[in-house]
DNA sequence: AAGTCGGGGCG
DNA sequence: CGCCCAGACTT
C-alpha cells in the first residue's frame, strides 16, 4: 500500500521493439548528449531563476554562509536569517569574533544546531588559519568544519568558478527522473551515480555555476517532489521518467528512520525578578549548546508519550530530583504538570513542565550541576536572544509563563 | 552502512 | 499525518 506503483516499460513492449538499445546503455549515462542538456537548462535558468538575496553579492562568506542555512532547509525559511547574520555579522572576521552564544541566539528556529556551532568553529578557523580567506578550492573548503560534499562543491563552483559538481536532494530528483534510475539515492551507489551524472553536465559546459544552480533550481521550481510540471520542463523530450508517464516513482530512498518518543520532566525556576534559570546541554547531541530549563529524561513505561494525560510518579519524581541536585528543597505537593508535545522528524517530545518560584536568598543559592561542563545563569524572558534556545523550549516557557512582555506570573 | 540531528509546510 | 527540504557528522 505505501509502495507506488512502478511502470515497466517491459509489459507493453511489443516484440522487436528497441527496448535492448535502451536498456545495455550504462545506468550512469545521460539520454541525451550532456552539452545539449547543459545548454537548455542553462538557458532555462537565465529565464527562470529566482531573485534569491545570497545571489546578488556572490562573495565566498555570503555563499557559504547561505549554502550551511539551506542544508535540509527550504528557501522561504532560509531568507529572513540569512539577512539577519549578514546584518550582524557583515563578513568572516565578524562572525568569527562573536560568541557561540551569539551565533546559536541568532540560529535559534532554524534547527539542526550543528550547523551553527559548526559555522562559527570555521568562520574561526578561516581566521585564524587561512588569514580570513576563505580557501578557493574544493578540497581546502571540504577541510572546514559543516563543509561536506555538497558544500564544498557549492562555494567552490558558486564563488570561484570551479567546476564541481554539486548534489542535494534537488540534484538527486532531477537527474534520477532523468534517467529512470530507481538506485535508491540514500546510499553509496545512488549517491555515485548522481554525482557522475552532475559531474557530466558540469564538465560539458563553460559556466559550471550556471548549471549547478539550473539543476537545484529546476528541482526546487518544476521538478517538484509531488505533482511536478513537466509541462514547463526543459528537459521534457529527453526525460524517461515522463516517457514512462511516472515522475514522481522517482527517487526511490531505502531508509525509513522511525520515530522514537522522549518524556522530558522539567522545572521553570524563576526568581523574585521573574528572572529564569537556564543551563546549557552539552555540546554534541540533541539541541546541543542550547539553552533550557533543567530538565531530565523521564523513561516513559507505556511507550507513547501521548498515553498519560495525568502526572505520573515518574514526573514528579524527576522533578523533585532535579530540584534537590541543585541545593533547593522540593514542595511536599505539585501542581499539575503544563504538558507540551512537539514533533521533530525522528522524534517524539513531550514535557511535562512545573513552574517554581523561587525566594530571594534560594535563588541566589542556586548553583548549576557541579558535573563540570554544565553551564547555568539567570536570564532575563526578553534577553532570550541572548543565548541559543530550541523553538521547543520557546513552547514549553510560553506554555509555563503565558507569551513573552506579558507574564502570568509576577 | 546506519544512526543522529530541527522545524515547518504541504498534499 | 507522512513526506520533504540547496546535508554533515559519528560510530
């Protein structure tokens, strides 16, 4: 039931009919010649092509820094912090001398924090070691941190005029609908014979930017996951998947991730100035040096986050827990818990929240964990900007407090 | 090669 | 409610 119907060419085929010329061609040729191909989608682009900020001043800093952003992340939600970081950090140098916290403050939303912590680690490194030049080739851009295959690729052709070949999910869709190839993509195979496709096209034109960002674009603007319009296409009369009237069987992808519920209790701690006690996680890992509540994982007996609307025991515990590691003394009674679910892509969330206020002298007494790493202060509600924080912990102090400027509690 | 890591928009 | 998005890194 979830497998799409596939179209084989083979069972209407009439006997005699050239389907062996077709089919002993390698599967990492192209149908058509690669100059031809290069060309018209090259001439597409120049009428087609989005006027997208991180086009118009195409230094190596604005290409990189709007490739990291638009790592598993769509345009529309890219554009709003790409011009924030340039405001606030108008080049390398900038960026490399703010701190993390700055940059996870500015990156907060947009997910995937790696990157941010990742970009400020290169930004430092492109400083410190290349004499705030970016490199200008592939491999030396490949060497910084958050800079993979695609992204090195990108700023070296974007940038410098490399011809490298640059795949992402766009790439992948395009050229396996192309040429009908069900390899699946989210493997070794899949991922080689897509770059020997890209590597063709880029190889067999004078203006290698042109084509990568044709074959990003095309994917982004016609060759759409669902309902592509092949109507507008370029590439129409030479595509196989449209031949076989089945655009969208393509591409095929082999990993299902599942997805895995995670019970979080966690305590609002705030203080007689409606100050509140945040610590940051550790580096690696989920949400990883962000900002939150102390919180811990509450294992979760039934399996489904979702199953137990009521407080359980576990909660409570968890909560009187986290209050006595820290030196404070935990009421006798709670109030029922603010839950707050989220869903990411592989996983379930749900907290289960209690706000405690705490006195003067207890607040000042507050310490973070004495485990070393674990970071902790007292932060202003509008001095979130501060430091990183997930959208998650924004639900779950919004959930607690009530929305920011106006405090329910205090 | 498989697992991990966010968040939101869309059909 | 499942899928996808200008992927990288770890094990």
């Amino acid at each position: 039931m979830t497998h799409r119907s596939r179209t084989k060419s083979s069972a209407g085929a009439a006997p005699g009919a050239p389907l062996v010329a077709k089919t002993t061609m390698g599967a990492s040729t192209l149908p058509d010649d690669a100059a031809l191909l290069a060309a018209q989608l090259s001439r597409w682009f120049a009428g087609a092509a989005r006027d997208l900020p991180w086009r118009h001043d195409r230094t190596p800093y604005r290409v990189w820094l709007s490739e990291v952003m638009l790592q598993q992340t769509r345009v529309a939600v890219v554009v709003d912090y790409f011009a924030r970081f340039t405001a606030r950090f108008p080049d390398v140098g900038a960026l490399a001398a703010a701190s993390e916290d700055d940059v996870l403050g500015l990156w907060s939303g947009l997910g995937y924090y790696s990157r941010g912590r990742n970009l400020h680690k290169a930004a430092r490194v492109v400083v410190d070691e290349h004499g705030g030049r970016f490199p200008s080739t592939r491999d030396g851009l490949r060497a910084l941190p958050g800079v993979g295959d695609y992204t090195s690729a990108a700023i070296a052709s974007l940038a410098f005029g490399e011809s490298a070949a640059v795949v992402d999910g766009n790439v992948h869709r395009v050229l396996m609908r192309l040429c009908a190839d069900d390899t699946a993509i989210d493997t070794p195979a899949g991922q080689r014979a897509t770059t020997a496709r890209a590597t063709a096209l880029v190889t067999a034109t004078s203006s290698p930017a042109t084509v990568n960002e044709g074959l990003m674009e095309l994917g982004a603007l016609v060759c759409a996951p669902r309902a592509p319009s092949c109507g507008a296409c370029p590439w129409r009369r030479s595509c196989r998947a449209h031949d076989a009237g089945a655009p969208e069987d393509y591409p095929v992808k082999a990993r299902r991730p599942a997805r895995r519920a995670l019970r979080v209790a966690a305590v609002v701690l705030v203080d007689e100035a409606g100050h509140l006690w945040l610590e940051r996680r550790a580096s690696r890992g989920l949400f990883g040096g962000l900002w939150e509540p102390p919180g811990t994982v509450v294992p979760d007996d039934a399996g489904d986050a979702a199953a137990t609307a009521a407080t359980t025991e576990a909660t409570t515990e968890a909560w009187r827990g986290l209050l006595v590691a820290r030196g404070l003394t935990a009421p006798s009674t709670w109030p029922p818990a603010v839950v707050v679910q989220r869903t990411l892509t592989h996983r379930d969330l749900r907290f289960d929240v209690v706000v405690v206020p705490l006195p003067a002298d207890a607040a000042r007494a507050l310490r973070p964990l004495d485990s070393g790493e674990l970071d902790g202060r007292w932060l202003a509600r509008g001095a979130l900007g501060a430091v990183g924080t997930s959208t998650a912990v924004r639900a779950v102090l919004e959930a607690a407090l009530g929305p920011p400027g106006s405090p329910r509690l205090l």
